[in-house]
C-alpha cells in the first residue's frame, strides 16, 4: 500500500487472494522462499499512452492508454480492453491480478494482462469510436503480437471495436497475424460461441454448483445486473436452463418482469439497436421500468452480477440474504466486496467467484487463437462443448483445492488457491525472474 498508494481497486484484489492462500504459504516454504507473491504484486510491464483523436465536431480530445502485463508465467499476455471513464492504473491492475489467476484456471497456457481507456464511448458516433480505436492501437501495436500480447474485449469493447483496433493493427503491422486480438468478427479470424462464452460459462458454473449442493436451476428466480454482453448470454443460458430472468439493468434503470424476461427482445433492443434497457417495456407494457433505485432489493433466489467491481457490498449482500438467495454468481470482475464475500460465504450462499466463473470468456479467447493458428473454423457446438468441459473442470480443480484446504464449498478459496498454485509453480521453475 506504502508503494502503491491510490489504488484501492489493486489492493482489494490482491487482499482476496492473499487470505485465500495463507494456509498454501505456511505449507509451501518454497513458495515464500523464492519471493513469488512479492513478484506477483510487482507486473512485469505497465505501459501508459497518450490518445489523442478529433472528435466529431472537430476538436482534439486527449485520452490515456494502458496495458499492464502483469504475469507471463504460463503464456503470453491475455487479458481484455476496457473503455469506460472509471479506467485508471489501479483498476487495470486489479483487472491484470485477477487475469493472471484465472487464465491459470482455465488450463490453458496464457499469461495475464489488462488494459484501456478512460475513453467514454457512450454516446460517441460510429466515426468517433472508429477515430479513437485507431489512435490507441497505433501505440498499442508495438507491444501486443499472437506470441507476445493478445487483448480482447471487456466493458464499453465489443466486436465493433474489435473490428477497428484489428483493422489497425494489420494496416500498420503490414501482416494478418489474426491471434494477435480475440473477440474478432467471424469473417476474419473471429470464433462462434465467443460471444456467448462469457455468459454460458458462467451459467455452466452456477448450475455445477447448484447440482452439487443438492439444488436446480430449474424454476429458480434470477436476477442479473447489467446488459451488456456478459449479462445477455447469462440470460439466454439461465433461460435455455429453465430458469427465470426477473430483472436486468443498465447504469440508469433496471427492468423488472414477473414473468420472466424474453430474451429476443433484450438482445435485439441491446445488440443490434444498440438502445437503453427502458425500451423493453415498450414491448412488454406489464414490465416495469424502475430508476435509480438498486436491482438487488428485489427477491431472487440466485444473483448474477454481471456489470462493474463492488456492485454488491456488505448492504447488498445483507438484503440478498434476508431475501432468501441461495447462489450468486460472478460474471462481472470482482462484483462483490470482501466485507460481503465472507458474509455471503459465512452464512453458507454458494458464491461462485468471477476468477472461476467468468473463465469461460477468455477460455474461447485461447481457443480462438487456436483456430487462427490452424487457419481452421470450428463449429458452434464444438466449442461450446470445449468450453462446457473448461468450466466443469474448474469447478471441479476450485472444489478440490477447498476440500483439500478444510473448507468445501469456499470456491472463492478453492479458485484462488488453484489458480495461485499454477502460477507459483512456474515461477519458482523459472528462478529469479
Ligand atoms: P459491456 O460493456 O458489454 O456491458 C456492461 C454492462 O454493465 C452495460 O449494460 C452497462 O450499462 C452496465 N453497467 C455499467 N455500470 C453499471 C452500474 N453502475 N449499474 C448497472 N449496470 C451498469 O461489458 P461486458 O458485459 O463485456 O462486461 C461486464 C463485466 O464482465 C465486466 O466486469 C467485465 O470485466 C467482466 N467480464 C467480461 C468478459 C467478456 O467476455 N466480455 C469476460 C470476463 C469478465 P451502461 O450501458 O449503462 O453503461
């Protein structure tokens, strides 16, 4: 902290991981020996850029760029972009720290990284989004490449941006390396069921752990906090499961519908009108639209947050447990403070934590750099099913590490402790770098 100050964001993720791995140190003196939590804390590179680009009225608009690569242990730098006005060092390097264990998780053989802007895409025109991606590539290009750094999306980055930033990259890299960027379109090196990953993987997860404690997903109410990608084919997968979407938000309202929401409508107001979630009540006039007023005061019985860090706090997660919740899932990266982890995890709510939960986002991530490598395309279902064997086996590595460290049912250690091991591994291998 002494180091670092200002970057309670980093702190948080790394006090969560550092009381999770307590008993693997006291076990493990060669884990404390070769200095590998001191190295973890300390990224491997942090680099950070000027953004400059002409807005649509013709002014110059000045924005900063980030990558931090924080871990390259098991593989290459992997971790997504985000463009959003909170981005700022600490949350790039929390989103770095959490990256490097999860990307362990998934058994893949990538490193962790993150980076973006606090660029506000949010009411930008095409042209605008198109200017911006342009210039934060032509400095992102010298340090990214399918060996050394592959970005992707996250929050406020989809396919749109994809598309721009790679088309950057190539114009200026003069070379189609397509594994150097993932979350790419399907007509040049993009994957099926990418989309969709982040969302199904997590419903994957849930329901493994609902199965596992004796529960069904089946008929249970859910309520999911955000409407972007993550949130959307978390909807379409709890539906596909039989469950119950009541509610679903954006940054201004939440929409609530008793009898569940559709599905088609909500991916068609959000993905391809690109419109507010209050549009859904005019095709559904029973729904309500309610603003400015918190998602999660409503009863369910499993919650998904699937929007931004610290979404749930210690009052969030009192009411959920008062509202009789069993299960909450993380699709978002760390929506949930510690204070309300051990609450939820205290009072035995089965808490499903974003490093394992969310995996299976980057997961297709690794298997789309796969295609690009054999210049193959694989089938919808074929991923899927990779990815449904991906998130069974983090499950199942999440509850043994918490089984063997005398608390089954704590994945949040159980996640943490696997991811670290692997990671830690590597290091002590690689000696003093
Ligand atoms: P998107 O940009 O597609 O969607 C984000 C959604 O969250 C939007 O609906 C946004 O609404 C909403 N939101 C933002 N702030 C709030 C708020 N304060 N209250 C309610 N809703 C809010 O991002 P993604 O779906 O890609 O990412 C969501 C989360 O999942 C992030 O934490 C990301 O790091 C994590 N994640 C994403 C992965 C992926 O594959 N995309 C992989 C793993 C994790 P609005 O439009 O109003 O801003």
């Amino acid at each position: 902290k002494q180091k670092n100050p200002n970057e309670p964001e980093f702190h948080q993720a790394i006090e969560e991981i550092l009381t999770s791995i307590e008993p693997v140190l006291k076990s493990n003196p060669q884990i404390v020996k070769a200095k590998v939590v001191e190295r973890l804390v300390e990224p491997e590179r942090q680099i950070m850029f000027r953004v400059p680009w002409v807005d649509a009225s013709g002014e110059l608009q000045i924005n900063r760029g980030f990558r931090v690569q924080l871990n390259s242990a098991i593989g290459p730098y992997k971790g997504g972009l985000r463009f959003h006005p909170s981005v700022n060092l600490s949350v790039v390097k929390f989103l770095a720290f959490e990256q490097t264990f999860k990307n362990a998780l998934t058994g893949l053989s990538i490193g962790g990284a993150k980076g973006g802007s606090d660029f506000n895409p949010k009411g930008k025109s095409d042209l605008e989004i198109m200017s911006f991606c342009q210039s934060f590539m032509t400095e992102l290009y010298r340090h990214i490449g399918q060996h050394i750094d592959i970005p992707a999306g996250d929050l406020g980055v989809g396919e749109r941006e994809i598309g721009y930033l790679y088309g950057q990259y190539k114009r200026i890299s003069n070379s189609f390396e397509a594994g150097t960027l993932t979350g790419k379109g399907l007509s040049y090196g993009g994957s099926l069921a990418r989309k969709e990953a982040t969302g199904f993987g997590l419903l994957y997860f849930v329901n493994e752990m609902l199965k596992n404690h004796g529960h069904s997903i089946v008929g249970k109410k859910v309520v999911i906090s955000g409407s972007g990608n993550v949130a959307l084919y978390s909807c379409k997968k709890a539906i596909e499961l039989g469950a119950t979407v009541i509610a679903m938000s954006d940054s201004n309202g939440y929409v609530y519908d008793k009898n569940g929401i559709d599905f088609d409508t909500i991916h068609r107001i959000k993905e391809i009108e690109r419109k507010r979630i209050s549009e859904y009540v005019n095709f559904y006039p029973e729904a309500e639209y309610v603003e400015n007023k918190r998602i999660w005061d409503l009863q369910c019985d499993i919650a998904l947050p699937c929007a931004m860090q610290n979404d749930i706090d210690l009052k969030t997660a009192e009411t959920l447990i008062s509202n009789g919740c069993i299960a909450v899932g993380e699709g978002a990266n760390m929506p949930t403070t510690n204070e309300a982890i051990n609450l939820l995890i205290s009072k035995n709510i089965l808490l499903a934590p974003a490093k394992a939960a969310n995996a299976g986002g980057v997961a297709t991530s690794a298997l789309e750099m796969a295609q690009n490598s054999s210049r193959m395309s694989w089938t919808f279902e074929k991923v899927d099913n990779i990815l449904k064997d991906i998130m069974k086996n983090i499950y199942d590595e999440s509850s043994k590490a918490a089984n063997e460290y005398g608390q089954p049912g704590n994945y949040v250690m159980g996640a943490n402790i696997a991811g670290f091991t692997k990671v830690a591994n590597a290091m002590i291998a690689f000696g003093a770098v």
